[in-house]
C-alpha cells in the first residue's frame, strides 16, 4: 500500500472518476493544481446529475484549470441495474450551483471511461492511482473489461459509503446507494482500496471563514471556487449546519498528501444489496472475524470465530483543518 509521496521521485499518475457535482469540482480543481500529481484523465460517471451535465462539467473545469488538452471521457449513463438516482437537490440542477463557465471548446474523449481506465492501468507500467468520487458504475465496468483491472491499479481511492447512517437514505452514503451492485464488485475485486466514508470526509469541513479567504482571491479559479462554496453552504446552511463536508476533495488530498489521515485502520466491506430500508448501505467489519452460522436442526447456532479478510483501508482520523486550510491556499489564484 503506497504510503503518500514523499519518497516518490515522480508525481503520481492519477485518474479521477467523477459525477461533478460541486465537491467533484473542487476536487477536479485541488487536483489540477497540485504538482504531487499528475492527473492522466478524467473520467465521468452519471450521479449527482445525468452524464451529460457530468461529462460537461468535467470539460469546462479543465479549461477553467488551465488544463485543455486533459483527456475526458464520459462513461456509465445509469447504474448496473437500478434507475439513477439524481442528487441535484444538493449540486443544483447543473451539478455546478448554477456557476457560469464557457461552453467546452472541444469535444469527450471518444473512448468510453471504462476503457481509457483499463488502458492506463494495463497498458503503462507506471503504477496508477484511481480516485473514484462518483457511484462505482465506471470502475465495476473498468473491471469487466478487464478483469486484471483491480491488480494493476496500485491504489483506488474511494469516496463513499459508511460506518453509520447515511446521507442519501438513513442507512446510505450517497455513492454507494447509487449503484450498490457495481460497489460490491468493486470491493470484492481483490483491488488495493483505500476508503473514505463519511465518518472521515466530515472530519473535513469546509466553512464561511474560508469562503470569505476564497472571495479575496482575484483570479478565475478562486472566484469559481468561491461560487461553488458559497451554493454548498446554503445547501448545509438550509439543513441547519454553518459547515459543509469536503468529501471529494479529501479523497484527492490523500492521493497528494497521505499524513491528512493521521489514523487508518483494515477492515472488510460488504454493500447491502437486498434490504429494502437497508439498500446501499456498507456494512463494514473492522473486528475482522465472524462467527460462521451452523444449521443445528431446529435451531442456528453460531461457531467459533474466523477470520475474515480485509478488503480495504479506512482512514479514520483526518487532520480536517490542515486539510481545509491546504484546498483553500492550492485554489486561490
Ligand atoms: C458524495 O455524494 C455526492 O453527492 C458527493 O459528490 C460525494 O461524492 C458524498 O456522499
Ligand atoms: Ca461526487
């Protein structure tokens, strides 16, 4: 498991798989502009709003970052098997709070996402890093086409899912809940996982003192952060909170940076795909044992303990003020 770059001579070659999404574009926007990192491609999934508004935005931040010759594609239209899902009650109904930025001047990648995935990850022998922000749908296809996927990819980073409660159902985290099946295939791909739940990304909180750092930044992207900050906020402030959580761009800040989480602990990670109160909900077993369930005739008894294996990593302590205050100087220009 890589341990951060500080040994890395090289910036770690990164592919971002997104649904943008306001936090997907400040993460889009701290990846462009961190030197740690050297992002290959993005890649769009359908999510917080449908893939054409996603594979857009991708498009239009890249321009805005400076960045017009990056590679975006766009992939999954709707998850495995369920119907999507929208969250465009918390993004607004362009994905972006209605921020206002030039219309593309060129045109997607003409490779699905699926596939420019599994070529950089098995066509380079340089390790690849995946963050994945957005429902999983791009990378359980990723692994479809090519099921060596999860053993080349030296780290998927992946935002989503919980240890208790939600935010899309009281049982949910929104990523997860939007193609529970492709994220069970994704945990149980055998891939180096490092996982943020919500537990971690709201230990990274994103509030008024630093919209107004943001606002005092003159240039293009301060001003663009500034925006989307500000929408974010009214969303939290309308549910009754004064700080909103910085889940997609933490998962991009432990690609650069692996000391924001001070603590991280191994755990195996299954997705309720069946319940019905309960669908999309990640059950997450850090003791890593169970007791096996026996069929005794009349009755089930439980066995002695086994082990149970890992299947990810869990960063459970974020230093979430050094992070916040880290996003905010790396978007101010
Ligand atoms: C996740 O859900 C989405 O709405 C956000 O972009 C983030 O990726 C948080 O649960
Ligand atoms: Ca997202």
């Amino acid at each position: 498991m890589p341990e951060g770059n500080a040994a890395r001579p090289e910036p770690r070659r990164v592919i971002l798989d997104c649904d943008p999404g306001i936090d997907d574009a400040l993460a889009i926007l701290l990846a462009l502009r961190s030197p740690e990192i050297r992002v290959e491609a993005i890649t769009a999934v359908a999510g917080n709003v449908p893939l054409e508004r996603t594979a857009e935005n991708a498009l239009k931040l890249t321009e805005l970052a400076g960045c017009p010759d990056l590679p975006v594609a766009a992939g999954a239209s709707h998850p495995l098997e369920r119907k999507l899902e929208l969250a465009d009650f918390v993004h607004g109904p362009d994905g972006l709070g209605g921020l206002e930025l030039p219309a593309p001047s060129r045109s997607l990648d003409p490779r699905p996402a699926w596939e420019v995935l599994a070529q950089a990850a098995l066509g380079n022998p340089e390790p690849l890093t995946v963050v994945a922000v957005g429902p999983l749908t791009n990378i359980a296809l990723a692994l479809e086409a090519a099921p060596d996927f999860a053993w080349q990819v030296e780290e998927l980073i992946v935002m989503g899912g919980s240890e208790c409660g939600g935010n899309a159902t009281p049982a949910a985290e929104y990523n997860v809940y939007a193609d529970p099946e492709a994220a069970q295939k994704v945990f149980a791909s055998g891939a180096q996982i490092t996982l943020l739940t919500l537990e971690a990304t709201r230990q990274a909180t994103l509030r008024r003192e630093h919209l107004e750092r943001l606002r005092g930044g003159g240039g293009p992207v301060s001003r663009a952060a500034a925006h989307l900050a500000a929408y974010y906020l009214d969303f939290a402030a309308s549910h009754g909170a004064d700080a909103a959580a910085l889940h997609d761009p933490l998962a991009v800040g432990l690609a650069i940076d692996r000391s924001f989480a001070t603590e991280t602990v191994s755990a195996n990670v299954q997705v309720e795909t069946r319940g019905e109160i309960t669908y999309g909900a990640t059950v997450i077993n850090r003791r890593l044992s169970a007791r096996p369930r026996i069929d005794a005739g009349e009755f089930i008894r439980r066995g002695d303990p086994e082990p149970v294996a890992p299947n990810a990593r869990l960063p459970v302590k974020i230093d979430g003020e050094r992070f916040t205050a880290f996003l905010i100087d790396r978007l101010l220009d």
